[in-house]
C-alpha cells in the first residue's frame, strides 16, 4: 500500500537558525492512521506539520501526500493542494471575528467555489454546535470555538485532518471533548496527524506515537489496546526521551 504521507530525509533550516529545526526526518503515514507527533517545546513538530500542510518548504528532502510531491508545485499549486487535501487545526482557533459560526466555516468552501451550506450544518449537528451557528465567536467558549474550527477544516473534506496542540488552550473538559471528536472522525475514515507535547494525551487516544527531540525522530510506537489503557511504558520512554 503506498503511503499517504511521506517524507524522505527531510531538513528544515530556518534563516538565521543556527542548527536544523528537522534533521534527516524520513516518515509515512497510511490513510485512516491516528497518529499524534509528541516532543518537549522547540523539537520540531510544529515545522513537521507545516511542511505535511504544505505551508512551507523543507530545506533539502521530499514531503509528499497523496503520492504528490510538493516540492513540484509552485505558491498557486500549493495553495490549491492545501485548499483540496488539508484541514489545519490550531492552538488558537483563528476564527474571523466579523463572521459567524457558520460563516467561518463556510469560507473554505466558498474560497474554492462551492456552496457548503448542507455539510455545514451536518458538520455542526454531528461535533454537537448547532446551537451556535449564528454566533459569533466572540460569544463562545473555547471548547465550542475549537468545534467550529473543526468543521471549517473539515469542510472541503480533507485528506489530511492536521492538529497543531488543537487543546493547548483549553481546559481539560473541553480538552477531553475535541480529542475524543477526533477519534470518532478517524474511526469514520479521517487520517488524523496530532501535534501535542502531552504525552497523556498521545498514549490515550493515538495508536501510533512518534517521539520527535531536536528535529529528528527518536521513537516510532504503535500502540496495540493494552499498551493504551496502561500506557505507563510509553509514558516513562517518552519522558526518558525529553530528559
Ligand atoms: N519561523 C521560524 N523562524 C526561525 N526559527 C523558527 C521558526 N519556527 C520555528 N523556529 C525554530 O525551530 C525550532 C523548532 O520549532 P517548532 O516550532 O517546530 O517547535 P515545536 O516542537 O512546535 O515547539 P512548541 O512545542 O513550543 O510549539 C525551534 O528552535 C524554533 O525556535
Ligand atoms: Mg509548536
């Protein structure tokens, strides 16, 4: 089966970096996989899930998805690629404040030149938001503001579903809610990429752990059942790991 992601020694050296934010990073990921990228503050994940967006360049090396290189595609070709392939989540939502809900998350789709306004509101049933269409963000909560940030990176159906610590800024309620909506979206088919530096977080609800430290990666753990409902194994590796 050929990967859905794959990156072939990839390195990031930003301007003025003094040593590689990625050093020699080679990975796949199959379609359907939950996989959460975990490492201490400054390792790297963050520049791994931008080049997998497609938000930038790697220095030297090969990020592909879908079997397409994006090294061969262009600012216009890129932008194309992250509009029809990728669903970006962040810490912070970023949702425009001038928009509703329901606005927000009809932008993708209208930046590509589609009416969405059925799988919107189908999106917001089923992440349980309804209620908050015609909000603006402004009047929600930081759990409700993630689940629309959720339906608009959902909204143009991704290949990819990416997550940049999507429950960094969230209480452990609400944080508990947004990662249990990404593993029902992945049961339904959705290839979940995860950035967290929570390890708790990772072990529970990924079934494969990638350990990233100074840009390269130290630890590749698939999970079987037993390991994630006592995930103490993994737990002391990965704090062994940001030592
Ligand atoms: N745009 C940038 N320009 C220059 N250096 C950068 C830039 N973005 C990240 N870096 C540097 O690259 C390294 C990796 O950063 P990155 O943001 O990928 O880490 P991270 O693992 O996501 O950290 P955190 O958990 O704090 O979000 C760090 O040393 C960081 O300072
Ligand atoms: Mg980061």
């Amino acid at each position: 089966m050929s990967a859905l992601v794959r990156l072939t020694d990839v390195t990031k050296v930003y301007q003025g970096g003094l040593t590689g934010a990625l050093n020699g990073v080679s990975l796949t990921v199959e379609k359907g996989e939950f996989t959460a990228i975990m490492g201490p503050s400054g390792s790297g994940k963050s520049t791994l899930l931008n080049l997998v967006a497609g938000l930038d360049w790697p220095t030297s090396g090969r990020v592909a998805v879908g079997g397409t290189d994006l090294g061969t595609l262009g600012e216009a070709g890129l932008a194309r690629f992250r509009r029809n392939h990728i669903g970006f989540v962040f810490q912070f939502f970023y949702l425009l404040p001038n928009l509703t809900a329901l606005e927000n998350v009809l932008l993708p789709a209208q930046l590509k030149g589609t009416v969405a306004t059925a799988r919107a509101r189908e999106l917001f049933e089923q992440l349980g938001i309804d209620d908050v269409a015609d909000r603006y963000p402004a009047r929600l909560s930081g759990g409700q503001q993630q689940r629309v940030a959720i339906a608009r990176a959902l909204i143009n159906q991704p290949t990819l579903l990416l997550a940049d610590e999507p429950t960094g800024a969230l209480d452990t309620h609400s944080g508990a809610h947004v990662m249990d909506l990404l593993v029902q979206l992945q049961r339904a088919g959705q290839t979940v990429l995860l950035v967290t530096h929570d390890a708790k977080l990772a072990t529970r609800h990924a079934a494969r752990v990638i350990s990233v430290r100074d840009g390269k990666i130290v630890d590749d753990a698939t999970l079987d059942t037993a390991e994630r409902a006592a995930p103490e194994v993994l737990r002391v590796r990965s704090e062994e790991v940001s030592r």
